[in-house]
C-alpha cells in the first residue's frame, strides 16, 4: 500500500493477494517468489529489498 500511495504502483488491492512465496521442494535454503504489480506510467527501473528475519 505504501507504494500505492507514493504513486509507483497500481490496483494492489487486486495483485498483493495474488503474491505467492514458498520454499523450493528442491533447495530448503531457497524461497522462491512471484510478486504481480502494475507498474503506474513509465516506471523505467523496478527495484526490489528482501528482509530476511532469522
């Protein structure tokens, strides 16, 4: 939401639900991800930060 908020991405009552993590049945070391956005006008670089809690 806060993303929505600053105007950098869209509709994420829709695509947050649809975000999938879960951990790879072949690696227990990795987690693997599909993370849907709409991107608003003519967002050129998409970043993203992990925050791994331990």
């Amino acid at each position: 939401m806060i993303y929505q908020s600053r105007g950098w991405i869209d509709d994420v009552a829709t695509t947050g639900p649809q975000a999938v993590f879960e951990r790879d049945v072949d690696d227990r070391n990795r987690v693997n991800s599909k993370v849907p956005i709409k991107p608003m006008g003519s967002l050129i670089v998409l970043a993203n930060i992990l925050q791994l809690q331990v």
